[in-house]
C-alpha cells in the first residue's frame, strides 16, 4: 500500500469542501430570503460546511466507496492497516477527532449555543475572553497536529494513528 501525498489528499479535502459549501449555499438560498435572514444565513454557512465535512466522509469511508468525493475523483481511499475496508466505528472515531483537531468542533459549538441563545449577551466580555482562549489553544492544536503530519515519514495525521486508518492511493 503506497500512501497518499499529502498535495493528494489536500486537493481531495478541497474539493470535499467546496462541493459541500455549494450544496448548502444552494440548500439556504431556497429557504431564506429576507435581508435579516441572509446575515444568519452567512453566519450558518462556516458551521454547516464543518458539519458537513464531518457527516459525509462518516458516511462515505465506511462505505465499499472508501472515501468521499474528493477522495474518489483524486483515486485516494481509507483503509484500515490491513488495506481493508474500515469499520463504521473507525470511521466515527477518525472523524470526531477530525473535528477536534482542526478546530471545527469550536466553531460548531458556538454556533450552537448562539442560536440556542443559552449565550447571555450580559456576560459578552466573560465569553469574549473564553472564546478567544479557547480559539488560541485550537488553533495551537491545529498547528501542532498539521506540523506532525508534514513531518511524520508514513505521511499519517494523528486522527489516523489513532484511528488505525491510513489513506492510500486507489
């Protein structure tokens, strides 16, 4: 099994990522169309996108397809170690910490609790300040997880060690 490059597997991720941005653009341009609804719509669009790259490849990895879009159109695939076909239960795992490790599951969060309005708009600068902390130590975790995988010879993110999944060529 030949690894992935990482140009492979970003280009992969790009085109993931804008397949799905446009999915839910179109979806929210049907439904809102006021001007307030467009600035939550534009606030919704960030946070959907994450969603969405965490909900399709959950699915699509665990699938005789081995990947999402993207994955299948640069002829790259997820496996397990032994070159098979993962597990829906590897899949969930290499996604969610997917998600933790770019910082996608902070956005969503906010996002989250910003509509439920659970936020209190008196206790701004308290969130503030922990928004900012909590986006710094992310961002850090982001940083320190993508130098890895540049560094890292068999070409693995720590969501794939961890998940004891690699991305090879088709």
């Amino acid at each position: 099994m030949i690894s992935a490059t990482r140009m492979r597997r970003f280009i992969a991720s790009a085109i993931d990522l804008l397949i799905i941005y446009l999915l839910i653009i179109f979806i929210l341009k049907s439904i809102y169309k006021d001007s307030f609804e467009i600035k939550l719509f534009k606030s919704m669009i960030r946070s959907l996108a994450g969603l969405g790259l965490f909900i399709f490849p959950l699915i699509l990895e665990a699938t005789k397809q081995k990947g999402s879009i993207g994955y299948k159109l640069l002829r790259i695939k997820v496996v397990n170690e032994h070159g098979d076909r993962i597990t829906f239960g590897q899949s969930l795992k290499r996604n969610l910490l997917y998600l933790i490790f770019s910082g996608i599951i902070l956005e969503l969060t906010f996002f989250i609790l910003g509509l439920l309005n659970i936020i209190d708009p008196f206790f701004f600068l308290n969130f503030f300040f922990e928004y900012l902390i909590l986006r710094g130590l992310f961002i850090l975790l982001s940083i320190t997880c993508f130098v890895f995988y540049l560094i890292n010879k068999d070409k693995k993110t720590w969501y794939d060690i961890l998940s004891k999944t690699r991305v090879v060529n088709d």
